[in-house]
C-alpha cells in the first residue's frame, strides 16, 4: 500500500528570501578568515606550500578564486544561521569539504588508486592552520 507523497508548503516568501540573503552579506569577515579561506583554496592548486608535495600528483586542478568566494559568503550565512554577526574560521573549516569537494579536478593517478576528493581535501584541512580572531575583532 503506498502512501500520499507529502504536499509542499511555502517557508518562505521571496521577500524574506531577499531579507536573509541581505543579514547574512552583513555578517562581518575579519581579513584573517578572508586570507584563510583563500590559502586553504591556493592549498588545493598547490598543496606543496603547505607541505604536501605527495598530493600533487592526485590533483589536475584545484579550486578556483570562485571557491574563496564561496566559502566567505557560506560562512557569512553559517554565521547568521549559528547567531553570529561575524565569521569565525571555524565557520569556514566547516564547509571547506562541501565547497572543494565538486570543484577539484582528480588525475588519472587518483582516478587509478581510487582516491577520492575528500581523500585530498582532509590532509589539506588538516595542514592549513585555523587564524587566531580575537573576540574584540569579532565584533559581536
């Protein structure tokens, strides 16, 4: 016996859509969290700067400047949703996986040993070490 499929219901009206989307580009981003979401990006064109030379043969692009982009403006709307008027590199730690993961390029080499992105993105995390934001840089 098969059941109703569940009917959808509105949660939000445009409007409210465009009012979020307006509180979470507000949301302030000290230029650590900036430079941190960007060198974790750079870590997955070149991760020998970070000190993973072995990784580079598994990678045939990595994440473009769009990727940074992403990140910041993810952690602006984790921010919001966690309560915060400000980023905190944790925020960006915290979607590093879901944004890379689609975007990085994997090589043949990768493709043949069966590595997979998460199998690259995890050393690479683990690598870039978070900033230090102070709270009274926090600002909220």
């Amino acid at each position: 016996m098969a059941s109703e499929p569940p009917a959808p219901r509105r949660l939000l009206d445009p409007e409210q859509i465009l009012d979020l989307q307006a509180a979470a580009d507000a949301v302030f981003v000290d230029h650590r969290v900036r430079a941190y979401a960007v060198r974790l990006v750079n870590a997955t064109r070149n991760p020998s700067e970070e000190g993973l030379a072995h990784l580079e043969p598994y990678l045939d692009l990595g994440g473009s400047p769009r990727a940074s982009l992403a990140m910041i403006r993810g952690g602006r709307a984790l921010a919001l949703i966690r309560g915060r008027t400000y980023v905190l590199p944790e925020d960006v730690h915290a979607l590093f996986h879901d944004v890379l993961r689609h975007r990085v390029v994997l090589s043949y080499e990768a493709l043949a040993d069966d590595v997979s992105p998460d199998d690259l993105l995890d050393p690479i995390l683990a690598a870039v070490p978070l900033p230090e934001v102070e709270p009274a840089v926090r600002r909220g």
